[in-house]
C-alpha cells in the first residue's frame, strides 16, 4: 500500500469521498468487516502521515469495500490473509486479475479525497494553494485513472507519457510552468 499511498498523493484527481461510516462507503457495493478489512485498514493508515487527508474513515472505506467486493475467499486464493498484510505483504506483490485491479482503483476513487491528497503534496514541495489547486482541477479523471491503475499493477511507469503531459500542461496553465 505505501506506493498507492505515494502515488495518490502526487498523482490525484478527485472523484469524490466515502461516506461517514462504513455502511455509506461511497459508490455503494458490498462492505466487509474483520480481521482482514483491520489488517489493510492498519497497513494503510501506518504508510499515512499526521495531517493526510487519508484517514481511518478513508482507509475503512477502502479496505471494507475492496474486501467485500472482490471476496474473502477470493483473497484468500491469492494468499491474502490478516496475518500476511500485517506481516508486511504489499497489494504490488498479488496476482490480481485486471479486474479486480480496476475495482481496486475505482474503490480507492471513490472512497479518498484523492485531490486533497494531491494539493496537499504539491503546497509540500513549494507550490501555493492556488498554484496546486489549479493544477488538481486541471488532470483529466481518465488520465489519473490509468495512472492509478498502472501504478496499483506495477506494470507500467506510474508517470507515463499521458499523465506527464496533462500535468506538464496544468502547470503551465497555473503559473508553475
């Protein structure tokens, strides 16, 4: 998780936040409880720092849907346990199908402030509110979408050509460039 956590914050584009609890996760789907949505929901909030709009609420959303949608024993299959997150294994490290790869990103989507993720990174590294503001409003939703996919697989340079050009053109437009 600690790369999708780095990705998501340079890399954003909000689509929108989960909901207050874990019965009004964002985009609405099957919501799983237990050891395993704990271990994930831990996992992430220990790659979190103090002040990341990624929070319990975030991280529950995430985990209770991803669990719930792809299946326990589905997970199970591939070697996902409580005990193997806890113990260190990393999402990058599963032989998801690209299925559940997408569902993974449209869930992370749904339920992370992404853009605030994003804005918050961009002010970190010297650029003005405004500045980063104008720039997470700028990237395409399907361009960070094929980002966040590409960086949940592995496969591909997380910072591909598309995505460098739209930021690479947001940062022009909004003073950075």
């Amino acid at each position: 998780m600690k790369k999708l956590v780095a990705v998501l914050a340079i890399s954003a584009f909000l689509l929108g936040a989960c909901g207050d609890d874990d019965d009004s996760a964002g985009g609405g789907g099957d919501v799983a409880s237990g050891p395993l949505v704990d271990a994930i929901v831990n996992q992430m909030l220990a790659d979190a720092e103090p002040g990341d709009p990624l929070g319990e609420t975030e991280a529950r959303c995430f985990a209770g849907r991803f669990v719930g949608e792809v299946g326990e024993d589905r997970l199970a299959e591939l070697g996902v346990s409580a005990d193997n997150v806890n113990g260190g294994q990393e999402f990058d490290d599963i032989d998801f199908s690209d299925e559940e790869i997408e569902t993974a990103g449209n869930i992370m989507l749904d339920c992370v402030d992404i853009r605030a993720l994003m804005v918050q990174g961009m002010v970190e590294s010297g650029a003005t509110q405004d500045q980063a503001e104008c720039i997470a409003d700028a990237i395409p939703e399907e361009t960070f979408r094929s980002l966040l996919v590409a960086s949940l697989t592995g496969t591909e340079d997380v910072s591909g050509p598309e995505f460098d050009e739209a930021a690479a053109t947001a940062a022009s437009d909004c003073g950075l460039g």
